[in-house]
C-alpha cells in the first residue's frame, strides 16, 4: 500500500522528509508519466508520496534589490504572467507545454526532474540560477550547474526540498529562447538554445549562451563568453565561424527516439551562427 502525506505548511513538510521515505508530488507532470500504465489501471505508485503543491510558502513569486525569487511550487502558467520574472524565462515556458499542463506543472519539478531536454533549464542556466535548498535542520543555496550533476542526478538529499529558485537582477539588450521539436509546444525538445547579450557603445559588455538536450547537462562556457565580451559588435560578425568552431567540440548529442546526434549538432551550431549574425544594440 502506497501511503499520501498532505503537509499542513513547509515546516509540517520537513519534517515528513527527515521522518519518512518519500517521493515528493507537486503538479505530477513527470512523475505521472514515468508511472503511467498502458492497462486502464490506476497509476501504480511505487512508494509513498508527499504532496506539496498546496503549501503556501512555495506559491510566492518575489524581489529585492538584488534577485528575483520564485516559489518551486508556482505553476508555469502563473510565471508567464508575472512580469517581474525576466522575459527570457517568460518566453521558454510559452513554449514549453500546453496550457492545461502550464497550470499544473512546476518550475521546481522541470529541474528536479533534472533531463537534458528540460527546455526550462537552457534559460535558467543563461540566467545564471540559483537554488534554495531545505531540509529540517538546514537551507543552503547552490547553483542550478552545480545542482545538476548529470541525467535526472541531482544535488538534493533524500530528506531536501528545492523551495526557491533565485534569478538574480540583470539587463540585456536582447535575449532569445528557440526550441527544435515535432511541434512548437507539448513536445519534448530535439534540442534548445538560450542566449542572452548585453551592448554598451556597440560592444559586448556580456554575453550568455547555452544549449540543451546535446550533452549529459546543459552546456554552457564562461571561459568562451568572456573571449567575447569586449569585442566589438561589427568585429564579431567576421568571426562567426570562429566562434561557432569554439563550441563544437562541447557539443556530443546523442541518437534517441527523437533524432540523431549528426542533426542536433548541426542544428545546435546553426542556432548559434543565427544569435551571433542578429547581434545589435
């Protein structure tokens, strides 16, 4: 028999997750699936579950000064809508899923979910995203690439939960999210891309690009976005080919059900031709 927890508040939730083995439920998007029958049976659960989506304090979306916090627990649907949350994120979730599973789906489980092709992931990783990470006697903060340690392997104890996810302030003149799928939404990427750049007197002060479902995690280089930053916008649209040659050896997609890795790195490599040729400011 599968047992339900249904915690009262978060500190009621800590201490099911210090006391009890549990698989932790908020909208159930994934975890339906990965537990679904193909009978007309009722989905076989396999352990005891604690659901969370009802608690209070993980439903908030907030600022300081300095970042912008998001409960782990809002659904997609309502991040669409606030205008505080960069748009860059605002626009990968628009693309995610379709409306009925945006109202359901949470942020907190795309990334504790913690797949390659997690089109949130690509942007969060632009948008350099930190976590909040609790347990009964603990919070802690990490960052999402140091989160992710490889496919569906995370930084997160058996007695843990992600409560924030913690995006901190900054200004881009342009950004840009494309997804390659079967369809536009409610498809699981063949692979995505993410950038984000900022101009000052037509040369890039920062740069930020990433790229999803073409390696075990989203790949992302610092060492290569700062040998860009401080170039100049027209230096930059003459070495494109330079550039895109700085990446290819980062991307190592796989062959799936979805695609073949000779497209996705092609594909991926082409993405980044485009975002480097449309730079302005």
């Amino acid at each position: 028999m599968v047992n339900a927890f249904v915690p009262k508040n978060l500190n009621h939730c800590l201490e099911i997750l210090n006391d009890q083995n549990v698989r932790i439920v908020a909208g159930g998007t994934d975890m339906l699936i990965q537990n679904r029958s193909h009978t007309s049976m009722l989905i076989g659960f396999k352990s005891d579950v604690v659901y969370i989506a009802n608690l209070e304090e993980l439903n908030k979306i907030y600022e300081d000064d300095e970042f912008i916090y998001i409960g782990s627990c809002v659904s997609l649907e309502k991040i669409i809508e606030e205008t505080k949350v960069p748009k860059l994120l605002r626009d990968t979730i628009l693309e995610m899923a379709s409306p009925a599973i945006r109202h359901t789906g949470t942020l907190g489980g795309n990334i504790g979910n913690a797949s390659p092709a997690g089109d949130s992931l690509v942007s969060l990783y632009v948008l350099d995203c930190e976590l909040e990470i609790k347990s009964y006697n603990n919070t802690r903060r990490v960052m999402l690439i140091d989160f992710i340690q490889g496919v569906r392997k995370i930084n997160l104890e058996r007695n843990e939960l992600i409560t924030k996810i913690i995006l901190p302030k900054a200004e881009f003149t342009n950004s840009y999210f494309k997804k390659v799928g079967p369809r536009l939404t409610d498809a699981i990427s063949k692979l995505s891309f993410s950038g984000a750049y900022k101009v000052n007197k037509k040369v890039i002060t920062d740069i930020r690009i990433a790229f999803g479902a073409v390696s075990k995690t989203i790949v992302r280089s610092k060492e290569i976005e700062n040998r860009i930053i401080g170039l100049k916008i027209k230096d930059i649209a003459g070495m494109v080919n330079e550039i895109v040659s700085w990446y290819e050896p980062l991307i190592k997609p796989i062959d799936d059900q979805r695609s073949n890795k000779e497209y996705r790195k092609e594909v991926a490599l082409n993405l980044l031709r485009d975002f480097l040729r449309n730079l302005e400011g």
